[in-house]
C-alpha cells in the first residue's frame, strides 16, 4: 500500500476515536451526575446552618426544588 492511505486510515482512525472518546465520556459523566448528584438535602442543611441559619424542612425543599428547576432550565 502506498503512503498517503496509511496517512488517510490514520487520520480517519484518529477522528473516529476522538469522536467516540467524547460521546463516550459526555455519557458517561451524564449519568454519573444524575446518579450522584452534586448536593444533596444533607449537605445544604450543613452549608446553611455553618452560614448562621436554622433551616426548616420547609425551605430546604424549597432551596432544592429551586436548584433542581435550575439545573433543567440550564439544560
């Protein structure tokens, strides 16, 4: 075979892999951060009681219903 389809097959397979590598990862990250999400009630009752505030049930769901309705409108 001569040079230049050596060069195109690498090419191609360097695209195709760069390609999949991305989708793969994007993928991958998707449902790593649905099934951990990055805050939870636990860590924002913390968060808020370390900045001087006694949270109530109440209003932590209304901070994680606030959040969540964010990160969908983000999307």
């Amino acid at each position: 075979m001569s040079t230049g389809i050596w060069i195109l097959i690498v090419v191609l397979g360097v695209l195709v892999g760069l390609t999949g590598g991305f989708f793969g990862a994007r993928h991958y990250m998707q449902n790593y951060l649905k099934q951990n999400p990055p805050i939870s009630e636990e860590m924002l009752r913390t968060m808020m009681m370390q900045m001087g505030q006694r949270p109530s049930e109440k209003k932590l769901h209304q901070m994680l219903n606030s959040m969540k309705a964010a990160s969908k409108d983000s999307k």
